[in-house]
C-alpha cells in the first residue's frame, strides 16, 4: 500500500476532515524524509553490525515511530484516536499470524508437517 492509499484508507475509516486530511499528509511526508535518511543496510550488512550498533539502530527507528504516533494523536479526535490504535493492533495481529489465517498461509489451507531424514 503505498501512501496515498494509506492515506485514503485512514481518511474513510477515520472520517478525517480535509484539515487532518492535510496535517496527515504532511506528518507522512516528514516521516518519510526521517526514514529514508537512514541508510539502506543488506542483510549480511544487518548480520554483521555489532549489538551496539544494531540497539542504536533500534532506537532511532523507535524515536522516528513514536514522533509520527505523537503527531497522529496530535492531530486525531479522541474517538478517531481509539479507532485508530484499534486498526494498528488488528494489522499487527495479523502480522504476526494471530489474525484470520496465519501468515505466509492461505486461509484453509492445512500446513502439513516436513519430512525429514531420520
């Protein structure tokens, strides 16, 4: 999904008004900016950083999401708020499989254990 559709998604579940409409654009727009100044890392690069490097990482990451959450809140109604929290914790859910069919997994397809070379 890319950010207009995002955009549009929230914009109809949210009843965003054209003002929220803009501010929520616009705090997309800046977080896109914060993200892409990270560097892009290869999985061997990831592999290869040391445990301090990857907390570092972790946190800036963390400081760029709680900026957009505060920004989201800033700009939602209560009751849109609460929606929203609710959208994100159902999308996380099914992202980690504890939704309607599990991830990598077709709904009612029935995942056979592997066998293996005893």
């Amino acid at each position: 999904m890319n950010s207009e559709q995002r955009l549009e998604r929230l914009k109809e579940q949210l009843k965003l008004t054209a003002d929220q409409v803009e501010k929520v654009a616009e705090l997309d727009k800046k977080n896109a900016e914060k993200m892409s100044e990270e560097p892009t890392r290869t999985r061997e690069q990831m592999q290869q950083m040391t445990d301090a490097e990857r907390t570092d990482m972790r946190e800036r990451f963390q400081k760029i999401r709680d900026e957009y959450t505060a920004g989201m809140k800033a700009i939602l109604t209560e009751a849109q708020w609460k929606t929203y929290e609710e959208m994100n914790s159902n999308r996380n859910r099914q992202r980690l499989g504890q939704g309607q069919g599990q991830q990598g997994q077709r709904q009612g397809q029935v995942q056979r254990p592997r066998q293996g070379n005893n």
